[in-house]
C-alpha cells in the first residue's frame, strides 16, 4: 500500500505556477529522491507535504496529497500535527543556539515531555538513530554550534527523529558538507529508510543513484518520469530525462 498519493497537485505562487498537474505515488520504506535543474519546482513540491510553503505569502495549491486517509492540502488540516509526523532537515544545517541535548529534546519538550528520565532516554535512541551518539555523548551539554559542519547535520537529524515522525523529508542535506560528511550521512539514509519513508531533493546524480529507490525528473514544473533509479539512469524513457542525467543541460 502507498505511503502517499499525490494527484492533479498544481502549485501557484501568485500568477506563477510552480508545479503542474504532478501525479506521484510515494512508497513506504523507500528513499524517493527528486531530481531535476534549479526552479523546475522539486523543492516546492518537496515541502508541500508538510505545508511548509504556507508561510510563503500569495500561495495558492489545488489538487490532492493523500496521507494517512487524509488530503493535507485541504484547508482544515491540522498542520502542526501534520509536522510531527513529517519532519524535515535542510540544505544548510540549522541548530538551535542550545545544547546538543536541549536541541534534540526541544521538540518533545515542548509537546510536554516533561520527566528527565524519558527526556535522557529519548535524547539518547535520537542521537544513536542519527549516527551520533558515540561521537557526543561526553559532551551533550556542549552547544550545537561547536560541532562540525557533518555533525551538525546529524544534529539536525536527530532533532527531527525526536519528534518520533512517520516521513522524513530533504532537502539537499548534504550540499554544504565535505564528501567524507556527505558519505555518512547518505549512509545514515539508507539505514533509516528501514524505519521511515524518506522523499529527497538532490542536485547529485551520484547521490539519487547511489542511495535512492525510486527517482523522479522534474522540468518546469512537470514530473517527466517517474521510475526505479536503475532504470531512469540506464534506460530512461523521456529524452530529456536521458539528456539531464548525462549533463547534456541543467
């Protein structure tokens, strides 16, 4: 059974249509990832699934996002509860001016988890599911931005975990890191996909075919194809699809 089913989703920023007509079925257990040139609207798309572009002002979206027997698009959703069961990281990692602690419990704390021994508990499963925990846990009271660029991320990471969601949504996670950080994180991805669904947005063909399932070529908006990630690199069917990957444009 999918995990999401995206149908008819058109996206507006004022006059501008961002995302046209995208129909897409999202698998569970699987790193989706999404692919495409700079504006072609894969990032949108990306946080339409937990309403992150409803901060933008002059927005407008029609169509539907079936999650969990529910279309997210409609107005009377309930958003913050759609937020903790989809999390997201960024390209750039953003810790809180906090302790590597209080960043992961911030989340959790503030939805009333209270006692510390089910704060340390939860802290410690997070940084451990986030591939950090034996490289911190000495120094959890230590503040988030002292941490390397990579560690920072997985920071990010756990925080996110914490929060105990369902999908785990990123965009371009590992463009600001070394590829030695790039390699643990895509790592960490594959690892989580066991637990979660994870939908990426990446700029690295190497990447989407190094760690995702199912990739999808965004072009203006469009989704042009949709497949397993061996064939859309080795046989894809859309020439312009042929043409991106190869470096022919984009």
């Amino acid at each position: 059974m999918s995990k999401i089913i995206v149908e008819d989703l058109n996206f507006y920023y004022g006059d501008v249509q961002a995302l046209k007509d995208v129909n897409m079925t999202i698998e569970p257990n699987e790193i989706t990832a999404l692919i495409g040139p700079s504006g072609c609207g894969k990032s949108t798309f990306l946080r339409a699934f937990n309403r992150m572009n409803d901060f933008i002002k002059n927005t407008s979206v029609d169509g539907s996002i079936i999650y969990d027997g529910m279309n997210i698009v409609d107005k009377d959703i309930d958003v913050v509860e759609l937020r903790m069961k989809v999390g997201m990281v960024f390209q750039k990692p953003n810790p809180l001016p906090k302790s590597i602690f209080e960043n992961v419990i911030y989340g959790p704390k503030r939805h009333g988890l209270k006692k510390k021994h089910l704060q340390k508990e939860l802290v410690e499963s997070s940084l451990k599911q986030a591939a950090l925990w034996e490289e911190v846990k000495e120094d959890l009271n230590k503040s988030g931005f002292e941490l390397s660029g990579g560690q920072q991320q997985r920071l990010c990471i756990a925080r996110c975990l914490s929060m105990k969601p369902d999908i785990l949504l990123f965009d371009e996670p590992t463009s600001a890191l070394d590829p030695i950080s790039t390699m643990k994180i895509e790592d960490l991805l594959v690892q989580l996909k066991e637990h979660y669904t994870i939908i990426i947005v990446t700029h690295s063909m190497h990447q989407a075919a190094r760690i995702s399932d199912k990739t999808a070529f965004f072009l203006n908006g469009e989704v042009i194809e949709m497949g397993e990630t061996g064939e859309i690199f080795s046989n894809a069917k859309d020439n312009r699809t042929e043409r991106y990957i190869s470096g022919k444009f984009g």
